[in-house]
C-alpha cells in the first residue's frame, strides 16, 4: 500500500464546475497535510495546509480533513481553465520530510 | 509565502563534467532542505534530505558519491552532480522548511538539466 494515494486522472470538468480532487494516507499518526498545484514544466506551488479535521476555505478551493477516515480533499470551485495542471496531495507523517502522492491531473474544458 | 530561489535555471553540459545547482531560502532561515528529481510526466522523487551543519541524507537508490550536497548554512544548500551522463538530465528541484509557518515545505523554481 503506498504511503500516500490519489487517482491519477485526468479528472476532466467544465469551466465553472467544481472539481473535487481526493487523496488517502496510510499513517495514521499524520499531522500535517497539504495540496501543491504543479503546472507542466513548473515546480509545486503550495495551495493549501490543513492539520485539523473539518474544512478549511481560501477563496475557491477548499480543503476537508477527515483523520478517522485518512482522507484529505480539495474542492476547487468555479473551476476555471488557468486551473488545469496537476495536483499533489503530500502528507507529513512522524518524521520531517512530506510524502507525495503521485498527483491528479486536472483538466478544465472552456 | 516563504520564497526559495534556485540557480541556474537551466543548463546544458557536456557529459562527464561536473555540475552545481544552489538552492537558497530568500526570506527565511531553512534548517532543512530537500533535494527532488522528476523525470517528465513522473511525480516527484526525493533525492535527500539536506540539513544544516550535517551529512545530507539520501534516500534509497540514491548515490551520494554522484550527488554531493552541502547545506553550508541556514539559506544555502547546494547540489553537484558529478560526472553527469545523460541519463541524469532531468528536473531538479529544492525545497525548503519554513518553521515559522508551521513547517510548510516551499519550492524552488526547479533546475532544467540536459547532459548532452
């Protein structure tokens, strides 16, 4: 089982859908969580971090936590096509380095 | 956000030669710095672990003969690659810990490698 699990995609949605991109880890004593947007050629930009479960909201993306379930989210609404690219959801278990995920593509459609 | 710089951008070379990418934290202290290599439509692998003051360490597979890292102080880390061949052109990428934001991990813009 990988650390770290998202669906390779591509997730194809239309311009001013939401798109809702997941993720699952295996550790469950993981703190800390984060969504990275990785355009083709470009390095990671980080989106988002959530530690506590729930959601949490900025602007058109929002993250949800679910630590009984090891499940993480990115909702991103109103999608629009500067937002195709993929995303990696990467998890920091008990030691100091993040795990990736191996990404989501995302394919936004004007 | 904290911002990571990386230079150069891109760079050719012949194979057999020696090459050096800097990875530099701009506005923050960064006592760890990661070293990542992603091959195109690959995700991203950690190459090592860079901290400062101390041996880098590298990840499983990884050679740290060809890949020498020095982490000589809170804002400067620096990848060789020694001798490359072609196989080792690739996109290299840093990141760093900034642990005033609760530890999030910032990237660099990414070193493009082509061993001719």
């Amino acid at each position: 089982q990988k650390e770290v699990e998202q669906n390779s995609g591509p997730l194809s949605v239309p311009e001013g859908a939401i798109a809702s991109l997941n993720c699952t880890y295996s550790d469950r004593g993981s703190q800390s969580f984060f969504w990275y947007r990785q355009y083709s050629g470009k390095s990671p930009e980080l989106i988002m971090f959530i530690y506590s479960n729930g959601d949490k909201e900025d602007g058109r993306f929002t993250a949800q936590l679910n630590k009984a379930s090891q499940y993480v989210s990115l909702l991103i609404r109103d999608s629009q096509p500067s937002d195709s690219a993929t995303y990696l959801c990467a998890v920091r278990p008990r030691r100091d380095k993040l795990v990736f995920g191996a990404g989501t593509i995302l394919r936004v459609k004007s | 956000g904290a911002v990571v710089s990386q230079h150069p951008s891109r760079v050719i070379c012949k194979s057999g030669t020696s090459v050096k990418i800097e990875c530099r934290s701009l506005d923050f202290q960064a006592t760890t710095m990661f070293w990542y290599r992603q091959f195109p439509k690959q995700s991203l692998m950690l190459m090592a672990t860079s901290n400062e003051g101390s041996k880098a360490t590298y990840e499983q597979g990884v050679e740290k003969d060809k890949f020498l890292i020095n982490h000589a102080s809170l804002t400067l880390s620096t990848l060789t690659v020694t001798s490359a061949h072609p196989e080792d052109s690739s996109f290299y990428i840093c990141s760093a810990i900034s642990g005033g934001q609760g530890e999030t991990q910032y990237f660099g813009p990414g070193t493009r490698l082509l061993v001719l």
